[in-house]
C-alpha cells in the first residue's frame, strides 16, 4: 500500500536566515511596515509503497537522514498524510 | 498586536518539478525502492503588527500577491498561528 507523507525542514534555532532577512527587508520597503520576522522553510511531499504504516514511516525517517535534511543544520518533522 | 502566519507554497499540479524528480531518482538508487513521488514546496513564516487579526490577513494576503508568491505557476495556503 502507498503512504503519503509532509516532511517540514527548517534551520535550527539561532542560525542565520540570509533569504528570511532579505525578504522582511523588501516587505518593509514595499510598505508592510508591520512585519518584525520572516524565515524560510522546505517542505518535501514523498508518497512510499510499504507494508505496513510503521515500515513506511521507519522508511521516511532514514531518508531523511541520509539525503533530505541536512540534521547538522536543521529539524524535521514528519507528518502522515490520510 | 503582533501576529505569526505560515505561507505554504506549491507549484499548480501539471508543471514539472525537476527537484523531486531528481531527489526520486537519488533515493531510489540509495535502495529505498518503495518511493513513488517526491514533489518539493516551501513554508515562509512571517510575524506581522497590526491592529486586527483582519487587517493582519489581508496584509499577508497582499504580500503573497505582491512578493512572496508567484501567483501564474504558484498556489498558496495562509495558516495563522495561535
């Protein structure tokens, strides 16, 4: 059977977010004064055959780790989809 | 008052997304056969001042037409957080 699943990435706290800067500053100087933050995250949509909903997890976990994030730089989280 | 939105944007089904296809191919060859779609998104969070919870989602709303979102090749869904 085929499972879905959202894996959110985003930096590690503390970490400098070059594009996120960039953006609240041309949001200011468009006008939208009131915005204080802006940070960038992935998302990444992987639908994975498997036996069981725990293999499928177990699966998206190990990809995670060996190729989609980077766990020096940044979190994860899993989400499965209905 | 300030106010925290996550922006979800993903490409309109039917354009191509050379990423996913791409990160496919590499978990596949990593031996994780059981992948059948990878398709990639991004999330910007924004805090915004405003006076209302309105005004503030009407101004997030402006922003993503105006420089978050590219509304010809883009969707996007607003979530405002608690």
């Amino acid at each position: 059977m085929t499972y879905s699943f959202t894996i959110s990435i985003a930096r590690k706290a503390g970490l400098s977010d070059p594009e996120g800067t960039t953006t609240k500053k041309a949001l200011n100087d468009l006008g939208f004064d009131g915005v204080t933050h802006v940070s960038y995250g992935r998302t990444i949509s992987v639908d994975v055959t498997a036996a069981t909903p725990q293999e499928a997890r177990s699966n998206i976990e190990a990809m995670c780790e060996k190729l989609l994030a980077n766990p020096v730089m940044e979190t994860y989280t899993i989400e499965a989809l209905a």
